[in-house]
C-alpha cells in the first residue's frame, strides 16, 4: 500500500452511482416530513402534542451522529471498508422501522417506532457525507455534495407522490390507518435497502495510507474515546462552522415548523377542515400537501447542480443567503392561499431553499476541517441541525398554543420569519468562493 493515494477522478455516473444510496435514505425522511404528523393526527395528537412527538429524530440524530462519525473515522476492514457498515447497518433498521410503522395503533407505539426509524436514518446520513469527502477531491466534492442534494429531492419526490397517488389505488382502512399508507411505507422499505446495497455494490471506498492505518491501530479505544473526541473537534471548531451554527438555529427551526403545520395549514386555508372536525376534507389536504410537498423536491432535484455553478461564480454563502430569502417569501405567502393550485409556486421557493440547505453549507466547511475528522465533524454539523429541532420540539407547542392561537397558518408564518433571520445571519459568514477551476456537470433537464 502507498504512503500516499491520489484520488482518481470519477465520471458524472461513477458520482450518481456512490450516491443512490442516499435517494432511500431521502425517501423514508419524506415519508418523516409528509406522513408521519397526519398519522399522529389520525390517532388523535393534538395539535400543541406534535411537536413532542416528533422529538424522536432530533434526539436520536444528537446522540447519534456525531458518535457514530467517531467511530466510522477510526473504523477500517479490508472487506467491509470504512463508512460503508455504518450506512448498512442505518438502511437496515429504517426499512424495519418502515415496514413495521403502518401498523401503528397508538401514538405511543408510532412515536416509539419513529425513534427506531430516525435512528437508522442518523446511522446511515452522516458516514455518507463523510464517504463524499473520502472519496472525492476538491474539484469534485461540490458535485458530490449536490449530487445528494439531487438525490434528497428525488427520493422525497417520490415519497410525497405516493401520498398523492397511493390514495386513489389503496382505498378504505386497514386496522386504525388508511391503506395507502401501508403501501408508501412498504415501498419505503425497499428503496431504503435497496438503494444502499446499489452504491455498496457499485463503488469501493478508499484505503488509508500506511501511516494512517498505523495510526488507527495505535489509537487506545473506550466507551468514552468517540465523546472524548468530539469535545476535541468542537474546541478546534473552525469559525465558520460557530456561524453556521447560528443559521441553523433559526433555518431548521423553521423547518419542522413547516413540517409539522403544512397539511394543517392547507386543510384550514383550502378546505376550511381539521383532523377531527372534517376527518374526510383533512385526508385531501393530507394528499394534496403531499403533492405540493413532491412538487418543491422536484424543484430541489432540478436545480441542485446549477447551484454548484453559482456558488462557484458567487460564493456558496451568497447562494445560501438567496435560496433562504427565496424560501422564506414563499413560507410567508403559504398560509394566506385559498386556492390549491396557487399553492405550488409558493412552495417552489422553499425548493430551491432545500436543495441548497442539502448541500452548499458542506461546500462552507469542508475545505477548512482536516480530512482525518471528517466523520466527526459532519457529526457535529447534523448536532447543529438537531439542536435547534430539539429546541423547537420542546418549546414551539408553548409557543402555537399561547401566541398563535392553536393555528397551524401562523406556525408557517413563524417559520417564514425565521428564515428571513437565517439569510441575515448566512451573510455575515466569511467563506472562500468554490475553486473556479471546479467542473460543472449538466444535469441535463
């Protein structure tokens, strides 16, 4: 083995095919976004109890990720590789999770199912983002990284669709549920396995050197070793990574106000219906949001590449500052539309806010954090992100209940304003533009 191993540049298939494992990763986390809350409504959650039950995935990805990035950082086998047992493992327990998650019939064992679930999604995301880093050099990482962008709106897409779709082929109940919800979880099953094993197959991961084998071997490992090391990582933290931080306090906040609110918001400005009071209308919003939610991740599959071009041209933190406004006059104009239709070019800012929140911040960090932390820092990157959803899912059922009146409208709103405050904050970042020796590769739409 060489002391040093050049990365071999990889063709625009080679990167789609190390990345389709993300697409059932990105499908079950849409299935989280767009069905998981109507279920929780189906059983009869309150409104102010949402939040609560949808601590699951914040919790698991705050305790998760960042271990989990330790030890993919200081893992090797020559059969097994680095990152890829750890996104194995991850797609085995979501697809569990999945099959079992319709047969839900309590929101006990839904909101317990759900933690297995997101576990498994934290298994999987972040040594996929660290195999990127891994496998890629510079020139090429920003399309990697979008390239999971694309594949986060593509597997989402076809998440959200089936919502819209599965009704009209699987109708009537099956126990406590609507049908069709078994066969979007079902299918959810398959494409989360199924799609790892894809890029498993398709692309191996690269040794380490020598010396950073010799250095793996050496190093003396404990239960506390990976929380020892990510104390480590976070003193050494760049600052820009403190400044990301700050964006995403008030970026993912946003987020799972919308998330949690959406087919809500749509039953009450559309339908005039909620969950108990018109079940029959709240199930068509409960479709329709899933239709407008697949239409803002074909939004993000279509313009996650061009934006590598931009950030290139721009900077990736001028990009990200842009995709947020977009997101957040979208946010905003959201609850105030009666008619369905008009719903979608609303909803289109916020796809184009996604595809960049999927990738350009990564693009912000990765040249300026050591290659042989790259695990724990992408850890510590998702604890950015689940901080502030912990945050939201203990404190927004006091905020909706005393200060928006129960209305799942202002919740929306409320995330539009905090957008607007994440752009402001994107702005202050200092950040290199990308190498402008970058190529672009077309996506073809």
């Amino acid at each position: 083995m060489l002391n040093k191993i050049t990365k071999i540049k990889l063709s625009f298939w080679q990167i789609l095919n190390m990345n389709v494992g993300f697409f059932g990763i990105q499908y079950s986390f849409g299935l989280q976004q767009s069905a998981v809350n109507p279920i929780y409504d189906f059983l009869g959650a309150a409104p102010d109890e949402i939040p609560l039950l949808n601590l699951a995935g914040p919790v698991t990805g705050l305790l998760v990720q960042p271990i989990i990035g330790v030890l993919s950082d200081k893992t090797w086998h020559p059969r097994f590789g680095r990152r890829t047992p750890y996104f194995f493992i991850g797609a085995v327990l979501c697809s569990i999770a999945l099959f079992a998650y319709p047969f839900s019939s309590s929101l006990w064992m839904a909101a317990g199912l759900l933690w297995i679930l997101d576990a498994g999604n934290n298994t999987a995301m972040e040594p996929y983002r660290a195999f990127i880093a891994d496998t890629l050099d510079d020139d090429q990482r920003p399309l990697g990284f979008q390239m999971q962008s694309f594949f986060t709106g593509f597997g989402q897409t076809l998440a959200n669709l089936s919502l819209f779709i599965f009704p009209m082929i699987f109708v009537g109940k099956t126990g406590s549920l609507p049908t069709w919800v078994y066969a979007s979880f079902f299918l959810g099953a398959v494409c989360s396995i199924g799609s790892i094993l894809w890029s498993i197959k398709s692309t191996k991961e690269i040794p380490p050197t020598d010396e950073e084998l010799a250095k793996i071997r050496a190093e003396k490992k404990s239960v506390i070793t990976p929380f020892v090391e990510i104390a480590s990582a976070i003193k050494d933290m760049p600052k820009v990574m403190w400044k990301l931080a700050l964006v995403y306090l008030f970026q993912w906040y946003a987020l799972f106000c919308y998330w949690q609110n959406s087919s809500k918001s749509i039953a009450l400005s559309v339908w005039n219906a909620t969950p108990m009071g018109d079940p029959e209308n709240y199930e068509k919003a409960v479709s329709w949001t899933g239709l407008v939610n697949g239409w803002y991740n074909i939004v993000t599959f279509l313009t996650a590449f061009l934006l590598v071009g931009f950030a290139k041209k721009y900077s990736a933190r001028n990009v990200h500052a842009l995709c947020l406004l977009l997101a957040a006059v979208g946010f905003l104009a959201f609850p105030h539309i009666e008619n369905k239709n008009l719903l979608f070019f609303a909803i289109t800012g916020f796809g184009v806010g996604w595809a960049s929140m999927m990738g350009i911040p990564y693009l912000m960090v990765v040249s300026e954090i050591p290659k042989e932390r790259y695990g724990v820092y992408m850890g510590i990157i998702n604890m950015m992100i689940v901080l502030p959803m912990i945050f939201q899912n203990l404190s927004f059922g006091y905020v909706i209940k005393n200060f928006l009146d129960n209305d799942p409208r202002q919740a929306i709103t409320f995330a539009g304003v905090a957008l607007l405050i994440a752009a402001g904050i994107t702005m202050t970042i200092k950040n290199k533009k990308v190498d402008p020796d970058v190529q672009i590769a077309s996506t073809g739409h």
